[in-house]
C-alpha cells in the first residue's frame, strides 16, 4: 500500500515520532538483545494503528496567593498495532481483485489504507506506553497470551491484530486488552505493569457449561461504556452463534464477566443476547438476518433520589443493537472489491439495562492500613464494597425521521456525548453508497421514546469536492469545549491511478436543540486554501488552552510532512 493513504492512526503516530525523540523498531531477531539498548515500542513492521492520550492528574495545589485551581497533570501516549476503533462492529471480508484472489479477514478497516506486512508474529501484539512529552517509552507489554500467529496472510499483504487496545479518560490508571483467545487484561498506565488477567471465555463456561464462545470473525471488541467500572465485549456461540451476537459487561476491577440479576431469573448470567433484545424491543428484522450489538454507554441515575448512599456510579446502561446484513459489496476504489456490513437507523433499538449494586461490608481493616478506590467511608465502623449486576428493563425502536430507512455503513457508526450526563448525544454514519454522511442529534438515550432525534445527511460534494467516497469517521475523546466536538472525517480521491487519502476537520454542536447547523467544516484557511493541500492526516489537540492547535500530516515524496497550526478565530478556520 501507499504510504500516503494510510490510516489516520498509523500517520499520526509518525506525526508523533517526527515531534518526539527518534527511536529505531525492534523485530523478533533483536529481541532480549538491544530491547536493553534501546527503548522501543516493539511495533514492528505493522506500525502504529492505535493511539489514545492518557493524562493523569495530580491533587490541587495553592500558589501563594491561595490559589488552589493549578492542576499538575502528565500524559502517557498509549499506542498499539490495534485497531483504531476499538468497540466498532467488525465487517465480514476484503477481496483483493489485483490477481491474488481469496478473501481475508477484515475488521472495520478503511477503504483505503491497507497494511503490508509479512508473517512478522511476533510483534503484533505490542502495547506501549510514551511520555507525552519527551517521547521516550516508558513501558512496552506483549497484549497476547500464546505466540500463535496474527491474522495475517502474506499472500495478500494484508494484516489483522490478534488482540485489541482501549485506552480511555473514563479509565484513566489501567490500558485495557483483549486478545482473541479471550484473555483480558489491565496494564497500569503508568508502569505498565499488569493489574489484572482474567480468561474470559472459561469464566463463562465455569458457570455455563451449554454453550462456549468466541469472538465474531476471531476478532474482540471493547467498548467504553463511559462507566469507570465497566467495559463492554462481544461474543458469539461456537456452534451457530454467527447470526446472534452477545454482549459481556466486565468489572474492570476485577476482569469477571458482570452477571445478570437474580431476580432476572436469565438463564445465561453473563450474555445479552442481540436478537432476544430486539425482540424486546418489537424491531423486526426485515430483509437483514444477524443480529449486532453496536455500542453501550452509561447514563447516570436521577439526581432528585433522596437515599443516602453514593449514587455516583449508579444508573442505566444504553446499549444500541441493529439488525444487519453481512458482506454487500460497496463503492470502492479501482481495482478493489469491499464487502461492509450494512444496517439502518429503522433497524436498531435502544435496550435499557438497570445496574444494581450489590454491597458487601465488614468490619474496617486497621487505621494504618491503606484506603482503596473499591472502599467509601461510612461515619459508622463499617466500609463497602460495591459490585454490579444488571437487568433488562425495556427496549424502545429508535426511531429517526428522515434518514430512517437508509442503508448505512454498520461499522461507521460513531457516537458523540453531550454535557447534560450523557443522557444526549449524537449519532454519525456513512451511508452504504459511501456518498453522504448521515447525522442524528438531540437523542436522549434514556427518554423512554427511543431516543428519537432529528435526522439530516451530507452529500459528499458539501463535505470536500475531491472525494469520492467517504472513508472513516473519527471522533477524539478529549472534546473541545463542553458544547462543542471537533472530529475528523476521512475521503477518498480515486480519479488518478492511485488513490489519495484526505482527512478533513469538522465541528458538531452536540446538544444545539433547535434551528441553526450543528454540523460544518474547519478549513484550513479563511480562504479554503486547503482543499488543494490534500492533507492525509489532521489531528485537533485542544489542550493549547482556548485557540486549539492543529497538526496535519502529507506524504510528500515518500517522506510525511508534519506542520502545526493554530485556530484563527471562532471554529471555522486554522491557518
């Protein structure tokens, strides 16, 4: 593949190399060797994939003049040869129609983009961590548990990680993986040392032995819920289970599966099953045949509740399932068939999970002994400890107007949260032509109506007149402003014999309630000069207090170019 169409995660992590003390990769033959040399973070041929931001932040301190507001905090760069959307639907193939033939495995890859590497095993499964701001690697895991070989086939030049990465503000201490033979892990964020391993798939089967699981497509998901003591994964039934997916809460305490209520009386504790869900919720499956679990997030409890005790990580999960199709082939580039699969905003539900806690208390250990984040202080002579469980209570279709029925891209789909504690957020797709861009706003995931929400869709040409087809959507965690996000949106230019890759910035108000446009794009000038630029990457870092600094990457003759810009007013432009 062309270096100047690869991911957005892969360039910027060369954007963060270029800005960072240079190091050199280490393979298989070097390894136990120079890795005491030199500090590297193991990734190989394959490359960065996968980069999150970790900050950490240290108790306020007084200035002399009794200013207590300074915040000292740190960041560890977490980068990973995952996947870049971590809790995104997988997709089903990718067929190369150059003359190899075949298809091969895929995960909610780009269009565009594809990574060459060759059987190199054994560096496929790095997870290391960097200091913000010198660069240097600080720590580096191996994420999988056997040295079986990566998804990969070198016949096609084509490569699928074994495990995958999440690395959150809502868990800010411990980096989470999973490998694809069901091994969850944390990593402290700070030492990388490991805080948990926990076999997934045998936790399951110690308490149902019926049926045994694996991940869809050989291929795990986690999905941050926005809940610091639950990640999401999904799985499938070893025997006929591909039509069904399932979803597994975790206590990322403690890595075990979150079992249902027993007043649920369920008789699968650790799985929600896809297709009983939408059933729940009277969705019919139309002309699509595999049920999906698309994402969850946690949406606090009712502030007014008068008990007593802490409420603080009480309240719902919203998950989202959809009907789908697997493997439509869908517009791409020359030479190139692509396979997605396809869904609709008329095909899915909004499934409400009640969490309930369930509390433990003792006798409190020693003074001298040290507090732990699992304990709360009562002003008795006893703690508590809190674990989950959960209850299905409704499902509710959700219903768009407009935009209902059209065919979207399943593994597109991204979600953005609002202020109001995430019980509104917005919704983005790529619809199946890969021609518009499709927006649903001011949906309440707890509201009892399904969410709702007003549906509108961008035609490509709006979007930037070069592309052709609409590629990924990127949505950064770190968000600027409370009202505002500013994500990237990537298109491809397939009129010339190669295609290019170029990302652009957009602004959303996520919770603008009525008139005006939510939705517009950042240019790179007050100009629009940018359109001629072709950036390959660009990437918002909000940190640089209120004006918002703008980093863009382009291949130039085999090298990447990077340059920092900074906004020039309001949130239409940079220069």
């Amino acid at each position: 593949a062309n270096p100047a169409v690869a991911t957005s995660s892969r360039l910027f992590g060369t954007v963060l190399f270029l800005l960072c003390t240079s190091t050199c990769a280490l393979f298989a033959d070097e390894a136990g060797i120079n890795d005491f040399v030199i500090r590297t973070a193991g990734h190989g041929q394959v490359g960065v994939r996968y980069a999150s931001l970790i900050e950490h932040y240290s108790t306020p301190k007084s200035n002399d003049e009794g200013d207590n507001n300074n915040i000292d905090s740190s960041g560890v760069w977490v980068t990973s040869q995952s996947n870049e959307f971590p809790g995104a639907v997988s997709d089903g193939s990718f067929t190369d129609t150059t003359g190899g033939g075949g298809e091969v495995t895929s995960n909610f890859e780009p269009i565009i983009g594809k990574i060459n590497t060759s059987n190199d095993e054994e560096s496929s499964c790095s997870i290391a961590g960097r200091n913000v701001t010198s660069g240097e690697v600080l720590w580096r895991v191996n994420a999988c548990s056997s040295s079986g070989s990566s998804i990969a086939n070198t016949k096609h030049g084509e490569f699928t990680p074994r495990h995958v990465t999440l690395a959150s503000s809502t868990y800010s201490k411990v980096v989470y993986s999973m490998d694809n033979t069901g091994v969850f892990r944390g990593w402290n964020s700070n030492d990388g040392m490991v805080q948990l391993d926990m076999d997934l798939f045998q936790q399951i089967y110690d308490v149902d032995e019926t049926e045994k699981y694996q991940f869809p497509h050989d291929l795990p998901r986690l999905l941050d819920t926005s809940h610091p003591r639950i990640i999401g994964t999904v799985v499938v039934a070893e025997e006929g289970g591909d039509d069904d997916e399932s979803l597994v809460l975790l206590d990322t305490k403690t890595g075990q599966p979150i079992p249902s209520s027993p007043s649920s009386k369920e008789e699968k504790p650790f799985t929600l099953s896809a297709k009983s869900l939408l059933a729940k919720a009277k969705v019919s499956k139309k002309k699509y045949d595999t049920a999906r679990i698309v994402d969850v997030m946690f949406v606090k409890g009712d502030d007014t509740n008068n008990d007593s005790s802490n409420k603080k990580h009480q309240g719902h999960l919203a998950v989202l399932v959809a009907w789908s199709s697997l493997n439509q082939e869908i517009a791409a580039p020359k030479n190139t068939q692509v396979t997605k699969s396809i869904s609709s905003f008329s095909s899915m539900a909004w499934i409400d999970v009640k969490l309930k806690e369930v509390i433990q208390t003792s006798e409190p250990p020693e003074a001298s002994a040290p507090k732990s984040e699992d304990y709360d202080d009562w002003s008795t002579t006893l703690i508590k400890s809190i674990s989950y469980s959960h209850e299905v209570v409704k499902g509710t279709p959700f219903n768009v107007d407009g935009i209902g029925s059209t065919p979207l891209l399943l593994s597109s789909l991204r979600k953005v949260v609002g202020e109001n504690n995430n019980n509104s957020l917005s919704v983005l797709a790529i619809a199946a032509t890969t021609s518009q861009l499709l927006l649903v706003t001011n949906i309440n995931a707890v509201s009892g109506n399904g969410g709702g929400g007003v549906g509108r869709s961008y035609e490509i040409d709006m979007l930037h007149p070069y592309w052709r087809i609409i590629d990924t959507i990127s949505v950064p965690q770190v968000e600027d402003g409370n009202t505002v996000t500013t994500l990237t949106i990537a298109g491809v230019d397939d009129r010339y014999p190669t295609s290019r890759r170029i990302e652009s910035l957009f602004v959303l108000s996520v919770d603008r309630s009525e008139g005006g446009e939510p939705f517009h794009r950042v240019y790179g000038s007050e100009k629009k000069s940018d359109e001629e630029i072709m950036h390959n990457a660009v990437v918002l870092c909000p940190t640089f207090e209120s004006t918002g600094l703008v980093v863009t990457a382009v291949e130039d003759e085999g090298d990447v170019v990077a340059m920092p810009y900074a906004f020039s007013g309001g949130q239409s432009s940079w220069s």
